[in-house]
C-alpha cells in the first residue's frame, strides 16, 4: 500500500476473534493494523506495546485491529492462533486471515507489520518488523495530536 491509500476492508477472514469489525465500523478514529502470526517470534516480542497502546491511547479514539496471517500450513491452526491470543492478552477485535485474502488487500508479506491509518482512513504510517516499533509511535502521537514522551 502507498501512503495516503485508503484503507481496504478485510475481505475473506476464516474467523474474528474478541468481535468484528468492518472498515464502516472504523471510519472517524485513527487505526493501527498489526498483522503478525502465531509462529513469529518478534511478533510476539511486539505485543506488550501494542497492548500499552491500545489501553493508553483508547481515550484518544485509536482502534486497534490484528490479523493473523500464517506463515505455514501448521499456522492456520485456529486452536493454537486462540491460545497465543488469550496468552499474549489480545483483546482487541482480531481477524484470521488463513486464506491471506485481507493481507494480499494490504499487499503484505512481512509479521509484524503495522499500518497506521489516520480519522479518514488513510494510510500514514507503514512499518515491518520489530525495530519499527518506536517509528510507529512517533507517528501515532502525530496523528493522534499528542506530545512525544521524553
């Protein structure tokens, strides 16, 4: 995707976990998309602060939203995807994408990747991988108008 696309909705989703969502139920609130898959390890390393967003910046009107993409065939165990949800504390709305339709809608192929979307569902922010972490922040504070921490 290209900066300043619209975001997709998330077509062909196996099953939602913690709710559902559609890109209607989004539009007026900032949005991070966290794509990541049960078999990743910096996924996992990624988790705690995506949770710390979505708990902190909540009252700022952020919705996060994940989706699973497998990596394997092994990846598309729906049992084992639950588990690493209620084990890593997800409790956002997140979709599993067995079939990789929504992901191939981003046009991804990495986890974690994280697509930043401001109140009119743009695309602001793009980033993969771990490491990227703090670049995503800064441009969350950005589209959320808030200062920077020191």
């Amino acid at each position: 995707m290209r900066l300043r696309e619209e975001m997709p909705d998330f077509p062909g989703i196996t099953e939602w976990i913690n709710g559902q969502v559609t890109k209607a139920d989004l539009a007026g609130s900032p949005v991070l998309v966290h794509i990541w898959s049960v078999s990743c390890y910096m996924c996992k390393e990624s988790m705690p602060s995506i949770n710390e967003w979505r708990d902190q910046y909540a009252a700022n009107g952020l919705k996060v939203i994940g989706i699973h993409m497998p990596h394997s065939e092994k990846d598309t165990d729906i049992e084992m995807i639950k588990k690493a949800i209620a084990e890593q504390h997800l409790t956002h709305p997140i979709a599993i994408d067995n079939d990789r339709e929504t992901v191939d809608t981003f046009q991804n192929e990495y986890v974690p990747a994280f697509y930043l979307f401001d109140e009119a569902l743009q695309l602001r922010h793009f980033q993969a991988g771990e490491k990227g972490l703090q670049l995503v922040k800064k441009r969350l504070f950005r589209i959320l108008g808030i200062e920077e921490e020191s």
